[in-house]
C-alpha cells in the first residue's frame, strides 16, 4: 500500500508525534499553515469516514476530543477547530480518514471559514430532500 499516513504509522516516514494509543495515531501537519495544526488518524487504513468502521471511527474521535481538550485545558488555547475531508468532492487529498485539530487563540488571524454570498433557500425543502427517516 502506498499510503502516506500508513507509512508514517509503519514509521517508515517520521512525524512530529502528538499523542498515540491502540488505535489512534496524531501527529503535528508538516503544512505549517498554522501553530499546532494536528492530524488525527485510525491506525486501521479506511479512506475516510464513510468507510470507517465504528469501532476505528469512535476510537478516532475520542483521541480527537482528548487532544482538543489537552490544547484547550493545558497549553493556553482558547479553543479549536476540528474538521473533516470525505471524499474527493469534499477536497480530501489524502485517503486515509484523518481529522484536523486546529489549536485556536482569540485573534489568532485565522479564518476557515469559506466566505460565500448566502444562497437562496427553502429550509423546509432542504430538509424534506435531506432527512433521515
């Protein structure tokens, strides 16, 4: 298998570790696009979360919120961010399910949010199309 993060678990690539468990490997984002940016990942290979099985995917989140809290509660961030690729569409560029913390500080000058012009729905129709019955 050629799977960067793979690798990385095999230790055939080095990582600035993080934190690690049975199940769960995190690690510093070597993009340096922002202090402390941290990847999570299952030790099990899934491409992402809609392959996951439950088992990897709690273990996953649960090492995610451990790491959130520790940046929070211990290392002087206000908050963070924790986001999720699925899927190509969704500009996933590695296939193997990860989650990004992003250590937060009041004006840090970072924005994740996409700025788009406001769509004109109908709330009502987006939920009778989208919900799970």
């Amino acid at each position: 298998m050629d799977c960067i993060f793979c690798k990385i678990i095999k230790g055939e690539i080095p990582s600035y570790k993080i934190y690690e468990d049975e199940k769960t490997y995190a690690f510093l984002d070597i993009a340096c696009d922002s202090f402390g940016h941290t990847l999570v990942i299952p030790k099990k290979h899934c491409q992402n979360a809609l392959d996951c099985d439950d088992e990897y995917l709690q273990a996953t989140i649960t090492t995610v919120k451990k790491i959130a809290k520790h940046y929070v509660e211990n290392c002087g961030f206000d908050g963070v961010n924790i986001f999720n690729a699925s899927g190509e569409s969704a500009q996933q560029t590695v296939f193997h399910l990860h989650f990004h913390i992003i250590p937060r500080k009041k004006e840090d000058g970072v924005d994740i949010w996409p700025l788009k012009e406001k769509y004109d729905l109908d709330l009502k129709d987006v939920c009778d199309k989208l919900k799970l019955n």
